[in-house]
C-alpha cells in the first residue's frame, strides 16, 4: 500500500479527502464551503440516509457511493482508494464531521495507511446547534455533550461522564439517548441527574432537527418521560442556572448575571460554588439528600472528608426533623454551650419561628450542679427537660450532657423531637455517643468517634432547617 502511494505521488495524481459536515438535515443548515466541495467532487462517500439532503447539490458524472449504518470503517476505506486514483473525494457526516462523525476515523486511517493524502476537514452545524437554536438559548454557559451509545464505549465510562456533568453543573447535550436495542441507558441518566440536580431543572428535546418531521418539547427533568425520545433525538439538561420562558429555555451567560440573582448574596454564592466542589470530591456523593445535605455541611464546616464515613444518621433523619419544624410540631432547640447556639443561623430561626435556649449560663444550673454534685451540662439538660421536654436537644461539647439526655429519656422526664449528638474530646466522647445510639425512638444525627464540636453541632442543625434548599443545592439563604 505505502509503495502503491509513492508510485502516484511521482505519478503527480494523488487525490483530496474532504470530509464535510451537511448540517443536521436541512439545506439551509449546509455551509456554503461545504456546497461547493459538493459540487466539485469527483466522488461523494456517505451513509446513504444523507445523499437525500444533497443530493441537487452533486454533479452529472460524480460517482456516489452510499453504504448502510454501521459502516463506517468501509466508507473511509473506499475514500482512501478513490483519493490514492487522484480524485477528490467527498466523505459526508451529518451535523459536524468532528463530532461523533467521520474526521477522526479518516484521520486515523491516514496513520495506518501512511497515506500521503491531503485531508481537509469542513465544518459543519452540529445537531445540538441546531436543537439548542430551537429550544431557545440552554448552551449560553459552559456544556458538555456526551453520547449513550456504549457500542464503542463501556458503559462505565459513559457513567462517571454523566455524573461529572451533573456534579459540575455543565449545560448538557446528550446524543443516541435511545436505540431499539438500547433503552435503558437514558432512564439511568435521568436518574443520575436527579441526585445532583433539582428536578426543576428544564430539559428540552429536538427530534429529527431541521427536518420535515421536527418535533420540540420543553419540560422540567422530573417531568421528563424517555419513552418520548428516539435515536432522531437531541437532548439538552440545563444547568442550576436556567429556566424556562415563553416555552423556551434559557441559560445565563455567567452565574453573577446583574439583576437575575439579586436574593443571592456574595456569601451565598461561595458557599454554593463551595458545596459543588465538596460534591465532585466525595467519595459517595450519590447519597440520599437526607444525608447529603448534611454531610455537605459537615465538611464545608470542618474541611474534613472523612465525615462520609463517621457521620451517623438515622433513616430520612434529616427529613423527618425538618418536617417537623416545618408543621410547627418543632419550636424549641436546646444546646449544651453558647457556642452551639451562636452557630445556629439567626435568620433561618426566624424565618422559620424557631427559639434557641441555652442554660449554661442560667444561675440554677450553677445551684443545680453544686447541691447534685453533677456537671453543669448535667443540671443544663434536668432544667430543659422541665421547660422543652420535646426539643430539638443539640449537643456539640459535652458528653455528661448527653448521658444526662439518656437519664431523662429512660426515667420519661424528656422526649426530644430530636438529638444531634457531636461532642468532641477523650473522655467518654465515644460512650456517650454509643448510649445515644440506642434510643431507637428519636431521630438523631451523630459524629461517631472523638471528633466533633459546637460548630459541628451547629451546622448539622442548620442543614435540618434549610432541607428545603437541598434539591436546588442552594445554601446560604440566611447567611
């Protein structure tokens, strides 16, 4: 083969490989460069499903070679025969020849071959353009497009693809969401998405783009159906940032748009851009959000991964706290030192018409102590459990305050609505947290093991409070 190439190259009759782009099925969505490679090819190469869309377009005497789907490696080996006889030949790709078409292919083979072709690659209007044109305006900010087809690509790396997109927010293309052999795969992506993303979020599908057959829709991802699509489809995920208007979605070029944002504070907006980062370094952030939303507040307070691993909830903790707050059944949130219930956001408890108490300061619990001879963490709890027997008891520096809890559960003096148990040290800090785990009954979060503290304390309660803004992965709203 590499000595037939040289012959032809002294010959002087060593042809051109065009490879061009059509657009996605229209003849207005087809470049003029690329109508006139057209026009003066000696040979046009492609699936024989596109000769449709250029066919006016081709010479008398231009030999066409079409060949059916799945024969790509075929196509780019006849296009290297026809070039290596001196012709200019035309190999056509729908949408954009570079993107899931075939200029990378023809290029490779190029290298096999040692061909001295010339190649020339013509771009052409990919079909997420063209969906995206007519869905609005979802790709005004960073994107990514990935292909379900696992026909050349394990499905795992399809997988981790999916989830970085919707860890990092990227505007999302998605192309062969579906084939007759292939139906799952987008029922899968859907479901990835909704872990990180709100089911909100607008999403918006173009079938058959630029054609006769054309059909839009515009819906939320939670509303989404993948029976709906078929391999003529486009689809496009926007990102935290979009919406819906007049039936069209649109993307913000920046997440600091003037005016669009105006309730997200400075603040905010790092501590969001925070909790993204939080998010793509997890080990297991695909978790429930009753569990991510608290460990994502863990480690934003602590700086400490290893929260995935010693942060204890019981089942839908967080969730079932927050519903109490918000049915008013929760008013009272009772913390062992000042500093738990400093770190507690003011404007949430507000907001929500919550009161905070804390008695280590009350001169009874002095008094209390010292006639009892017990700590003043043990006299703070006697005393909460005469006045808020059904708090919310957060306990983020002593463990005598939450053994004293225990006392008063078991003796029924106390019945809290909920305990989050994060005291920090070396003495009895792993006991008391033991004993705490065996009240069954009450909802209870727990930073296993010495670590802890009362800010620890206090942002495991801030997260009970803002639960609502889990599915947006908007904290901050009462910085």
């Amino acid at each position: 083969m590499f000595f037939r190439s040289l012959i032809r190259i002294f010959a002087g009759d060593m042809g051109k490989i065009i490879i061009a782009g059509i657009g996605p099925g229209s003849k207005e969505d087809i470049t003029p460069a690329v109508l006139e490679a057209v026009q003066k090819a000696d040979a046009i190469v492609g699936y024989k499903y596109y000769f449709q869309f250029i066919e006016p377009y081709v010479r008398s005497g231009c030999e066409c070679i079409d060949t059916g789907m799945k024969k790509e490696r075929e196509r780019a080996e006849q296009a290297f025969l026809l070039a290596e006889q001196g012709k200019t030949v035309v190999v056509i790709s729908s949408g954009d020849a570079g993107l899931y078409g075939m200029a990378p292919l023809i290029y490779e083979m190029k290298q096999v071959r040692q061909a001295d072709i010339e190649i020339v690659s013509l771009p052409g209007i990919s079909a997420f353009q063209k969906a995206a044109s007519l869905l609005g305006a979802p790709t005004g900010h960073d994107m990514c497009i990935i292909s379900l087809s696992d026909l050349m690509t394990p499905w795992e790396i399809i997988e981790r693809r999916i989830k970085a997109a919707a860890i990092g927010d990227f505007v999302t293309a998605v192309y062969n969401p579906k084939s007759h052999g292939r139906y799952w795969q987008l029922y899968s992506l859907q479901e990835l998405f909704l872990k990180y993303r709100s089911a909100d979020t607008p999403i918006g599908y173009v079938r058959q783009a630029g054609r006769e057959e054309q059909k839009i829709k515009v819906m939320t991802l939670g509303e989404f159906d993948p029976e709906d699509v078929d391999m003529f489809t486009v689809i496009i995920i926007g990102n935290s940032q979009s919406y819906i208007s007049e039936g069209r979605i649109i993307t913000p070029r920046g997440y600091y748009r003037e005016g669009a944002d105006e309730d997200v504070k400075p603040g905010q907006q790092i501590m969001m851009n925070s909790f993204r980062t939080i998010l793509s370094e997890m080990q297991h952030p695909d978790v429930p959000k009753w569990r991510l939303w608290p460990l994502l507040h863990a480690i934003h307070t602590t700086v400490d991964f290893s929260m995935e691993q010693i942060l204890w909830m019981d089942e839908r903790a967080t969730e079932i706290l927050y519903e109490k707050v918000k049915d008013g059944s929760l008013k009272h949130i009772v913390t062992d030192v000042t500093m738990a219930a400093s770190g507690i956001r003011k404007g949430a408890l507000e907001r929500l018409g919550v009161q905070t108490h804390c008695y280590i300061n009350d001169p009874r619990s002095k008094q209390m102590a010292d006639e009892k001879g017990i700590t003043r963490s043990q006299a703070c709890m006697q005393l909460a459990a005469e006045e808020y027997p059904d708090a919310l008891y957060v306990v983020g520096n002593a463990p005598t305050a939450l053994f004293e809890i225990c006392d008063l559960v078991h003796k029924g003096k106390m019945k809290p609505a909920g305990i989050i148990a994060a005291p920090v040290g070396f003495v009895h800090v792993c006991e008391s947290k033991h004993a705490v785990k065996t009240l069954k009954h009450i909802p209870k979060m727990i930073v296993e093991g010495r670590k802890g503290g009362s800010n620890l304390a206090a942002t495991l309660c801030n997260a009970i409070l803002t639960f609502d803004d889990a599915e947006q992965l908007k904290p901050g709203r009462d910085l």
